[in-house]
C-alpha cells in the first residue's frame, strides 16, 4: 500500500492512499486529491503507481514540485522521502499490508478481523510462527485515535487504542522492527486490512438521486434561502441600476450552479452552502462567454441576415439547434476548469465524442427540465403582474403564493439540473480526462 502522508509531525496531519495507475493532486476541484492551499497550483502534479514502481511528475506547477528540497520534473518515490507541493510538506510511505490490486479505482479499505490459527511450520523450519494476539481485535477502530483522518495501522491490547504510523514508537529487538504504545509501552500488534473493490455506480443508475439530492440534509433550508435570494436579486435587477444588477444576478448564478457542479463531482452527498459574493461579474462573463461560444454560429447566421445576406430560416434553425448540443458540455467544461476558454471545440467536441450515450441522455434531460421551467415562468410572470396590478387582497395573496412556490420549484429543477451535469463528469472523468 502507498501513502502520501501531508503534514508530518504536526496535528493537523492527514494522509492520502494512492490507487494504482494515475493519481492526480492540487488545488482544483477536478483533481483525485484535493489540497486546499494556496501555494498549490490548480493541478500540481501527478504520481503514477504500477505494481511496486510509484513515480512523481510535475504538471507545470507554479511553486514547484520538490523531493528532498530538491526540484524535480519527473522521479521515481522511494519509501519516506520527503516531497514538498508548494510549501506544503508530505512524506512517502510504502508497505505490503495486502497483496496488490490490479483495479484501477481506488481501494475501499474493509476492516479484517480474522483470528485464525496460522499454519503450522514446516519440518526443519527454525523460525518460529507468528504469535497471534490472545485479545478481540473486533474491539479496535478502523481509524487513528489522534488523527481521524488516517487509518489505523497498530493496535495496543491495553489501553485498546488503535493508532497510525505517527503514534507509535519505532524500536529495533533482535533485527525486527517493532511498534509500541507511547502512552503504555506495550509492543503493538499490526491490524490487517483487506482492499476491496468498491461499489462502481454507473450515470444511468445514479440518475434517480439526483431528483432527491436538493432534499438531503440542509438541502430544503438551502432552497428556501436560495428562493428568497434569486427574487430579490431579480427585483432589485429591475430598478435603476439595472443593467449591473441584472449582470450581478446572474454572475451569482452561475456560481450557485458551479457550486452544485463542483460538490457533485467531489462526490459530496449533500448540497453545498451558498457561494460568496466575491465573484459576481466574473461569473456573468464566464456564463455569457460559454453562451456565445455555444451560439455564436446563429448569431452570425442572423446578424448577417439583418444586413441583407440571403440565410435560409432552416439553415438558422439547424445552427441554433447544434448550438443547445453543444452548451451543456461546454458549460460544463467551464465550471469544472473555471474558465470560459473551455469552452473552445478542441475540448468540447471530443469530450461529446467520448461519453457520447450519456451525454444524449443528459442532452434530453437538461432540455426537458428546462423546458418545463419556461413554461413555469410564462405562469409565474403571469401571477406576477396580478399581484401588483390588483387591488383584492386575496388575489393578491394567492398570487404572490404562486408566485414563491414557482420560484421554489425552478430554484429545485436548477439544482436538479446542474446535479445531472455534475454525475456526468463524476462519473465519466476518466474519459473526460480533464486535467
């Protein structure tokens, strides 16, 4: 098994266990592990296992990629040595707790409880069997007592701790390196692990939770904020600064949906909080920037039109057409890479290409959830104009009730979507292959 483990001998340590093949690190959300530092560059580097060869390679990085203090492009790791990502520190661990998977998704570990009795030694041989501890190891966690975050390797039968590489002590009897308790002094024993596969769940089977995920957890509390937030920011887009308002409207948009996105791509099972405030505009010019690269041949089609050019309506039509295809993974491609030159053709086509059945299904779905929030709209703009235009309260009343629980729903059919959207890449990243 081969660990990275990030900030060694401090207590905010926590380690990451690499899968077999291509393991990639930084600061951007599309990465396999997530370092959250700002001297860490979006995507850092990459550190390929295959069998017991486990090598490094720096993706460009800004702050560099360094083992032992020294820079480096591309270099094999060997057990404990020290590797830096910008300045946060790590160390290198290596060892043959369990044989060695040949699956490519990274292992789940499963606890092993086994007590039985090891075989009897051959004739001739002098060493002795190993000595099975006469305790339950039934009763010992799957995780460091100190350090939640770092499973546990070793064991003490007396104070019935479990503890990582971190919390024990390390001495040498008889050329045999053993692991006591710090806090008792009693030799530990080791916990056994077996790796199991786990659970692949494919983008048609997780489909159905999406229609359930705005509801988990906070999800409701998040959608009534989010109604009550998206309408008053619609009113106000309405006043005298209306053009900036309506751009900070929709910049806040689009960082609500990237948030979604970017959770569900985390395989995160509850919705995220609210975005900050702190990147409205550029979130409008990386929404308005996907929507005329998506569309940019109609427009054309039409601006030329206007001026007197002979353009077929169909031709026109069939452009606008390919145009609603192409945005949602362009749109996609921006979220995940948080910027709007994703979404140029050389990423966008071959990644259709790629997931091209799921895609088509997301393709229906998006269109479909989006059309019946237009209709909604046509409805809820409706029950708008009679809330300000009549004077009977009760109308008024029943109105603006319509008019929330609409906003409620479209709020609830945008997370939806935006969940669909975030599936697809999680669920298809490796073909995406977006780093």
């Amino acid at each position: 098994m081969n660990r990275l483990i990030v900030n060694p001998n401090r207590p905010d340590t926590w380690e990451i266990e690499l899968k077999e093949g291509t393991n990639h690190l930084g600061r951007g959300d599309a990465t396999d592990f997530k370092i959250a530092d700002d001297s860490v560059s979006s995507s850092h580097c990459q550190v390929v296992v295959a069998g017991n060869d486990v090598s490094i390679q720096d993706l460009g990085s800004t702050n560099g990629t360094f083992i032992n203090g020294q820079p480096v492009q591309t270099a094999k790791l060997l057990h404990g040595q020290a590797i830096r990502l910008g300045n946060v520190e790590m160390m290198f661990h290596t060892e043959s707790l369990a044989p060695a998977t040949t699956d490519t998704a990274a292992p789940r570990l499963r606890f092993s409880t086994s007590s039985q009795t090891p075989a009897p030694s051959a004739p001739g041989d002098e060493t002795p069997p190993p000595l099975r501890p006469t305790f339950d190891l039934s009763v010992a966690s799957k995780v460091c007592k100190y350090h939640p975050k770092n499973m546990a390797r070793w064991f003490c039968g007396q104070c019935q701790r479990s503890f990582c590489d971190l919390c024990v002590n390390s001495h040498t009897v008889g050329g045999t390196s053993q692991k006591s308790c710090r806090t008792c002094a009693v030799t530990c024993v080791p916990l056994e692990f077996e790796l199991e596969a786990p659970a692949q769940i494919g983008f048609m089977a997780a489909l159905p939770g999406a229609f359930i995920y705005p509801f988990r957890g906070t999800g409701v509390l998040i959608l009534m904020f989010s109604t009550v937030l998206f309408a008053g920011l619609g009113f106000m887009s309405a006043g005298i600064f209306s053009i900036l308002m309506k751009m900070a409207a929709i910049g806040y948009l689009f960082s609500y949906m990237q948030n979604i996105i970017h959770a569900t791509a985390n395989e995160e099972k509850e919705m995220p909080e609210m975005p900050g405030m702190d990147d409205l505009f550029s979130g409008f010019v990386r929404l308005a920037g996907t929507v005329a690269m998506s569309f940019c041949l109609p427009l054309g089609l039409l601006i030329a039109k206007f001026c007197g050019v002979e353009i077929p309506v169909s031709a026109i039509i069939i452009s606008a057409l390919l145009g609603c295809l192409y945005f949602p993974m362009a749109f996609l491609a921006v979220a995940m890479k948080d910027n709007v030159l994703a979404a140029n053709p050389m990423i966008v086509l071959p990644s259709i290409i790629r997931v091209l059945g799921q895609y088509f299904v997301t393709v229906i779905l998006f269109a479909s959830i989006f059309g019946v929030q237009q209709i909604g709209n046509l409805v809820s703009h409706a029950a708008g104009s009679a809330a300000f235009t009549t004077t009977n309260s009760k109308v008024m009343f029943v109105s603006f009730g319509i008019l929330f629980v609409w906003n409620f729903i479209s709020v609830y059919l945008l997370t939806v979507n935006m969940r669909i959207m975030g599936l697809l890449y999680a669920t298809q990243k490796e073909k995406l292959a977006w780093y």
